[in-house]
C-alpha cells in the first residue's frame, strides 16, 4: 500500500459544467473500482489568456485583429472540473456492510445508505430509485360506520330507501327509486 497513491487530482473539461460532469461521472464509477473517491471538486469556467488578447490588440493595426478581439469576447473556451481524489482502504466493518444496504450517488459517487433521498455530501435527488422502492404505508382506513355492500339496501333521512352501486372509502354510491344516484358518506345511511 505504500506505493499507491492516496491523492489523485484529475480535471475534466467542458463547455459547461454539466457537460463536464457527465464525464467526472463515468470515470468517477471506474476510480471507485479501484478505491479511489471523491473528496472535493472545483469549477472554473474557461477564459483566455492575455497573451490572446495582446496578439488581438496587435492585430488591431491590419483590422484582422479587430476579428479576432470579437471572436475573444464571444466565444468563451472550455472549462475545467478539477476533481481531488482520495485512496480510501476498505476497512473491516465496510466489508462486513449488508450489500444492498448502501448505494453510490451518481452525481458525487460517495457512498450514501439505501434509503437516503437526497444524498448527504451534493444533494442529490434520487427522486425515480426512491419513489419506486418506497413501500407503500399501511394506513389504517376509519371504522365505517355501517357496513354497505353492492347490492344491499339502505335508508336515507331526505331520500329514503335504495340500493347501494358503489362503496369507494366513506362515499357510498346509491340508486333511489327515481333512478337517480346520489353519493353519500356512511354516516348519512342506515342499513334499511
């Protein structure tokens, strides 16, 4: 081990900082791979330097210059994402971790728990892997009052006696005499 390592520092260039994260990202999966992560990283946007401008300003003379100084103002380089990596060794209670129990951010590549929406060190949304792992909550419905099924016959105080269509939660759907259906709560109805 004493020959590896235990920094990297690696820059990624790009016309933006995402188009340049894209490409931290995937080398960042193969630099964990070899034990190596994130620590920090930093963006700096492209510019040109002053020698660039001085050979515009001399140019000016033969107005091709003149170009040139545009072309400078408008059209900015590629910039650089410099990324420190550190070497870290898998230590014994990291390799007894459940797997599963952890999952890499992709936007970071730290290492955050399962369960986390938003990771701890960028925050990262993992909006899609959390919505669709989430159990569904076991939420306990209210006691109906009554029990109505399709089918069975019930009496309302202002509309009197009919027959249940539908039961979706505390609506009950019913069909009176007069072939209308009315939507009630269980509390308005009495089995008849």
């Amino acid at each position: 081990m004493a020959d590896q390592n235990q920094v990297i520092i690696k820059t990624y260039k790009g016309k933006s900082q995402a188009e340049a994260a894209v490409v931290f990202q995937a080398d960042a999966a193969v630099m964990a791979a070899q034990g190596y992560f994130p620590a920090s990283q930093s963006w700096a946007p492209g510019t040109w330097g002053c020698g660039a401008f001085l050979g515009a300003l001399l140019l000016c003379v033969l107005l091709v210059g003149i170009v040139i100084f545009i072309f400078l103002l408008i059209v900015k380089p590629d910039g650089t994402l410099s990324v420190i990596y550190e070497f870290r060794a898998v230590s014994d209670s990291s390799a007894k971790a459940i797997p599963g129990d952890e999952k890499t951010c992709p936007q970071c590549a730290e290492t955050v728990k399962a369960a986390a929406a938003i990771c701890r060190f960028c925050r990262y949304e993992f909006v899609a892997e959390f919505e669709s792992s989430r159990p569904i909550p076991n939420v306990p419905r209210p006691i109906p009052v009554g029990h109505f099924e399709v089918g069975s016959r019930v009496m309302h105080a202002n509309w009197g006696v009919g027959e249940v269509t539908a039961v979706d939660g505390d609506v009950v759907s019913v069909k009176y005499q007069d072939n209308r259906i009315r939507h009630h709560v269980r509390g308005a109805l009495k089995p008849a």
